[in-house]
C-alpha cells in the first residue's frame, strides 16, 4: 500500500491540475518508499531537486487557470502556495547542512500539504468554477 494514496475526492479539474496533483504524490511515495527501505538519504536530494522545480511550475500553471476565470480568492491562494515553497526551500537548507531527518519531514510535509491544500484550497476553485458553469449552463 501507498504512503499517500489518491483519491477521488482529490479531483479538480480531471485535467491538467489533477494531473500535477497525482505526479506530485508519485514523488512523495517515491520518498517515503526510499525512507522505508533505508535509502532516503540517497534519494532525497534527486526528489527535492525535482519537487522544488516540478511544484513551481504546478503552481504557476494552477494561479494561472485561477487568473483566467477570475477565481476571487486568488491572491489568498497564492500566500499558501507562498508558504509551502518556503518551506520546500527551508527543508533543502537543512538537507544541505547536513539534516539526517529531512527525507522523513519531507515525506510527512508533502503529504500533509497535499491533502489538505487540494481537500481545502483547492476545492474551492473546483466549486468556484462549478458554480461558473452552472451561471452559464442557466443562462436562456
């Protein structure tokens, strides 16, 4: 079993967004499977590198379709994808000096983040743009 299973109740958009999402807890079972065999260490500077770079595009690509329909709560969004980065960039600091624990507090930050950024923030550009189509779908 997984570390961090998808599940339904993760879907966005059944799209590009979930698409992210899913490559995304592909990287965190990656880790976590590392971490359990003993092999974090060696592992866990190929999955920040990828993380770091790979979660910046998610992210741009996700506040951009939140621009394009005009999604209200944007900019408090765009504070919570701010923090996550930081703390992307905080775990690879003490990867660097040295940290033996960082694959671990990765593995539990990125699921953590992941479950509850998608199941809270990003449900609400889910609802947002159901609640968009269902405006247009009504309109004579």
């Amino acid at each position: 079993m997984a570390y961090f299973e998808w599940a339904e109740d993760l879907a966005i958009d059944h799209g590009p967004i979930d698409a992210d999402h899913r490559h995304l807890v592909d990287l965190v079972n990656e880790l976590h499977t590392a971490t359990s065999e003993g092999r974090g260490r060696e592992v866990v500077n190929k999955v920040l590198n990828e993380l770091i770079g790979y979660t910046a595009a998610h992210l741009q690509r996700e506040e951009a379709r939140m621009a394009s329909v005009h999604f209200p709560n944007l900019a408090r969004h765009k504070i919570g994808h701010q923090h996550f980065v930081a703390s992307l960039n905080d775990l690879r600091q003490k990867y660097e000096a040295g940290s033996i624990t960082v694959a671990a507090q990765l593995s539990t930050v990125l699921r953590d983040w992941l479950s509850l950024h998608i199941r809270r923030s990003d449900k609400e550009l889910l609802e947002f743009l159901q609640k968009t189509q269902a405006k247009l779908a009504s309109k004579p």
